[in-house]
C-alpha cells in the first residue's frame, strides 16, 4: 500500500495480487431462518422450530415457522 501526502489531493493506492470468488447455492428464502438460528445461539435466545424445505426438481426453497406455545 502506498499513500502520497504532499501538495495536491491525498490518496491511498490498494494493490490486488489475487481475487477469489467462491460460488454458492445461494437461496434468499432461507436466510430469515438461518439468521434465526445464528441468533438463537449467539445471543441465547429461546430456541423456534420451523422447517425449511428445498424441492428436487426447481430447487425452491421454503420455510415455514411452527407456532409458539402461548
């Protein structure tokens, strides 16, 4: 990294020697339930079941949340 301080505008010059793209399956309908999780364990959260489902011919994903005991 290289800085230029003197007359004129300041800038900063970021140098990438490699980049790397990790391909996923990315499914968006899955992401509320899996953030619920993650924050269930880090923040110690009283655990909500639901269930996600993936369907084998279009790849669709669904979830649904089971109801909490009153």
């Amino acid at each position: 990294m290289s800085t230029h301080q003197g007359e004129g505008p300041s800038y900063v010059l970021i140098t990438i020697h490699a980049l790397e793209i990790v391909e996923v399956d990315y499914a968006e309908a899955a992401l509320a339930p899996t953030i619920a999780k993650w924050a269930e364990a880090e923040f110690g959260l009283a655990p909500r079941s639901g269930r996600i489902n993936r369907d084998s011919t279009t790849g669709e994903v669904t979830f649904s949340w089971d109801e909490r005991p009153q």
